[in-house]
C-alpha cells in the first residue's frame, strides 16, 4: 500500500476510532520507530492542503509519521468540542474557524505559542491579530481566506456591468437575468449557501455593524436582499439547499449557477475540477456604490492540544506550517496562505488555472477585511443564537423583523 492510500485508510479510521471513543490518539511511534503526529481535520480527502502539507513536512522531516484525524466538515466543531472535553490527546487541532478558537481558547484547552508567535514578522501576516487573547496566542493562522464573488463565464448574462464594483441590488440584477430554464434543467443566476454568514457576516463588515451588540436591525437589508432572490427564483430554496445538503460546489462546478459568493478557499477545488469550469473572480458585491471594497473572512489556524502526546513535535509542526516553507506550499495549489511577500503572491498567481485579470487581482486585493465573527469568550453563545434564528428567518418561519427582534431579546437575555 502506497504512502498517500495508507494515510487516507488510516485517517478515516482513526477519526472514527477517537471521535467514538473519545480516546488518546494512539501510540507515541509507529512501528518504524517514528514520532507519530496526530492532526484533527475535516474532509481530508476533499481538502488538498491538508495532504500537500503533511507529505511535504514529512519528506523534511523523516524522523515524523503524520496521522491525520479525519472529521467531517459539518460535524467537525461540535466532534472536537467532545473530544477534548473528554481529556483527548491529539496532538495538533485545526482552528476551523475563529468562534471554535475563542471556545477552546478561554477554556484552556489549548498550549500556549506566544513564543512561537513572538519569532514572527507580523506585518507579513494575514489574521494573525485575530489569535491575539490578551497578548497570548493559542495558536497559528497558516490560511487566510475572504469571501470575493465567483462567476460562471458561459452562464452569467453581464450585459455590460462592472464586475469590479458591483452593488448589492446589481448582483440581484445579474442573477435574475442570469436564471435560466425550469425543472432539473434549470441554471440559477446565483446560488447563495445556507451559512449565516451570507446575510450576517456580510452586512455586520460592510454596515459596521457588531453581531455581539445584541443589536441587529444593520442585517434587515441584507435579509430582504437574500429573500428576494429567492422568491424570484433566482436561487434555491434555502430550505431545499439545508434539507438536501446541497455544496456549493455541486451547484456550481456543475454549471448549475452563474453566480456564487464564496470564500477564497474555494479556489483550490475550482482548478482542480473535472471537467474544467470556466469561472473568474470579481470582488464581493457592496452595500454601497462607493466607498473602500469590504469583505470579510477568517483565518484557518493550527494549535496545540493541551493534552497534546507530542507537544514539542506538535509546536514546531504549527510553525513550519504558518511560516514561509507552509505558505509556499499552499500557494502552489491556489490555497491562500496567510504568511505573504511577494515571492508568496508570485507563486500563488501562477498556478495553472488560476484567473489573472485585472478584476480577478483586484478582487484579492480588497480594501478592508472584517472579521467574520469577534474573537470573545461570548462568541460561540451568540454564534449559536444567530444560527438559530436565521434558520427561522430563512425558512419563514419567522419575518425578518421578529427575527431580528428576537435575535436582540435572546442575546442580551441569554448571553449579555
């Protein structure tokens, strides 16, 4: 059994075996002699820079056998929650996002990399900020992603607009003209995933709104935008999406939408899609017609596992891999790096596939960058709360004004 087909059998069944069990990760070493190094995940075989890393770190390294706990992605924060509360032993964590940090951070769940943090030239790094508790970092950024706007170049019906500065309101436009035929032919003008974050995060970054504030009339515009959509049939139904478990991808690598906002990890399966998609990036839509372009985004870090069996093995592992080294890596599969100089950027624009128009660099270069959600013990208590009521939202179930209110009633009730 080759190198890449062994790790794949053994990261799914050690992920079952540790997510079930709740257990340690394992031996110390394998039985080559080798300091086993356990990392949690999420879709392993789905997500290339997870293995594009490991086998570069384990070519360098011959004296390490990286065993990869594979979860999957929707199951991936509450799985993890379970494991370490139940005195689990993985070595290193993926932060999937910063809510899960904040959780596990003001848990202490989490080894300190102040030190290691303290090495770094922070002016070369995106989202490092955001792993900044009190000047204690738990751990390290090596991803950096922002929402930006994909398009489908044969389906999108653009009759002249300016994709490098779209509104709100014209990206609705677009996507009304861009809906085409009816039934399991039908091409929807734009396919907007079942996130909270397509209507939340979106409005919070570009109305300056604070989804902590307890406070959240800044997101009724963006609602009534998302509903619109889909009452003209301009996108799925968000129920049929939630209840089918639709992928962004599966609608839109399959010609299925012409217009897609999304983050920029999603680049990284666009080249590798078969058949090829013929897609550009533009910059994420505005709530305003002028203005610096705002989107938002949050970095995809790694820690160490309080618990961890191979905390020093662990620690230099996380920062290789958020370093320069990682961050060449990842540029070369179109994965966005959050260490960057211009060798980085050089490197990630001339993967074969990626879009280098102007549009499509100058929606890599937004203007601001918001957090998706504030680093704060209280973050994952709201993000729960917000989850709920925009399925309520979303659904009909509730009108985007007794939503809201009850947004505000909860959070300051449960949470404030």
């Amino acid at each position: 059994m080759n190198r890449s087909i062994r790790k794949a059998a053994v990261a799914a069944a050690l992920g079952l075996s540790l997510v079930l069990a709740g257990c340690g990760s394992g031996d110390d070493e394998s039985a080559g002699g080798k300091t086993v190094l356990t990392i949690t995940l999420w879709n392993y075989a789905n997500t290339p820079e997870f293995k594009a890393l490991f086998d570069a770190y384990e070519a360098a390294n011959q004296d390490i056998d990286i065993k990869p706990v594979d979860i999957l992605a929707d199951d991936y924060s509450k799985k993890v929650t379970t494991m370490l509360a139940g005195g689990d032993s993985s070595d290193v964590i993926t932060m999937k996002n910063v809510i899960d940090y904040a959780r596990y951070g003001t848990r202490g769940q989490l080894a300190p990399l102040t030190d290691e943090a303290a090495k770094l030239d922070k002016s070369k790094y995106l989202g490092l900020d955001a792993f900044d508790m009190n000047g204690q970092y738990y751990a390290l950024p090596y991803r950096s992603d922002f929402w930006i706007l994909y398009y489908n170049k044969k389906l999108l019906k653009a009759d002249g607009a300016d994709l490098s500065r779209l509104t709100w309101q014209q990206y609705a436009q677009l996507a009304k003209a861009s809906t085409t035929g009816s039934g399991a032919e039908q091409v929807h003008g734009a396919y907007q995933h079942t996130w909270r974050s397509i209507v939340q995060a979106i409005a919070a970054a570009q109305t300056g709104g604070d989804q902590l504030s307890g406070d959240y009339g800044f997101m009724a515009q963006q609602y009534a935008l998302a509903l619109d959509l889909e009452k003209s049939g301009a996108t799925m139904p968000w129920a049929t999406a939630k209840t089918q478990k639709v992928t962004y991808n599966g609608v839109f690598s399959t010609n299925k939408a012409a217009l897609l906002p999304m983050g920029t990890w999603y680049i990284s399966l666009l080249l590798q899609s078969k058949p090829p998609v013929e897609w550009g990036i533009a910059p994420l839509p505005q709530a305003a017609a002028s203005g610096p372009v705002t989107t938002f985004g949050s970095p995809t870090a790694f820690a160490v596992n309080k618990k961890a069996k191979n905390a020093d093995a662990a620690k230099k592992f996380v920062a290789w891999a958020s370093g320069p080294e990682g961050a060449s890596i990842l540029a070369k599969i179109g994965v966005s790096p959050s260490f960057r100089d211009q060798s980085i950027l050089d490197t990630y624009f001339a993967t074969a596939g990626m879009p280098t128009d102007d549009i499509a660099k100058k929606a890599f270069q937004p203007e601001k960058v918001a957090l998706e959600m504030p680093v704060n013990e209280k973050s994952s208590d709201v993000d729960v709360i917000l989850n709920e009521e925009h399925e309520l939202i979303m659904t009909g179930d509730k009108t985007v004004d007794a939503g809201l209110a009850e947004m505000s009633k909860r959070v300051r009730s449960e949470v404030q």
